[in-house]
C-alpha cells in the first residue's frame, strides 16, 4: 500500500471514528490528535482492522499520553516517519506543491 491509499484509507475511515475521539478526548485537541495518530499507525499495519479495534488503538494512544505527557507538538519526541496530507485541502494549482507532494 503506497502512501497515497494510506492517507485515503484513513480518511474515510477517520471520519467515522471522529465522533468516538472527539467524545473521549473531552475536546482536548492534544488528546484527539493522538487518538488520530493512533489509527493511523493502526491503518499502516493492519488496513482491514476493525473499527472496535481502532478505537481500542485511539484510546490506549490517549492514554499513554496522559501517562507520559508527551505528545506530538513535543520537540523532543518526533516522529520522523508519519505524515498526514489532507489532499481535499490542497490545491495543486502551483507547481511548487505538487513538486514537493512527488518527492515525498
């Protein structure tokens, strides 16, 4: 699986389990970006997962975090290999966008 049916694999599968990550981060929009990390890592290995075992993936991700306090924004925890591209929100009118999406 390439990483252009990753990110849209997880974008449908995403939207369903918004509500589900919204509910149990309380809104907390550290908490929601790990549940959503978590799925993604989850879709990256296993793409036919069920969604109870997404979920259980999103919450133990927010759990963790609350345990370490670490998160994504964090300088010193990175996480080299991830990226999300929301490619509706993109617009690849200029070269220079499409040129850096080609190399990545």
């Amino acid at each position: 699986m390439n990483n252009q049916e990753l990110n849209g694999l997880y974008e449908e599968r995403i939207n369903r389990l918004a509500p589900y990550i919204r509910y149990k981060s309380d809104r907390n929009e550290d908490l929601m970006q790990e549940g959503n990390i978590g799925v993604y890592q989850v879709l990256r290995n296993h793409p036919n997962a069920n969604n109870s075992f997404l979920k259980l993936q999103a919450k133990w991700r927010m759990i963790s975090f609350l345990r370490r306090g670490r998160n994504v924004d964090n300088g010193f925890y990175k996480r080299k290999d991830l990226q999300i591209i929301h490619y509706n929100q993109l617009s690849f009118d200029d070269g220079i966008l499409q040129t850096s999406l080609d190399n990545c």
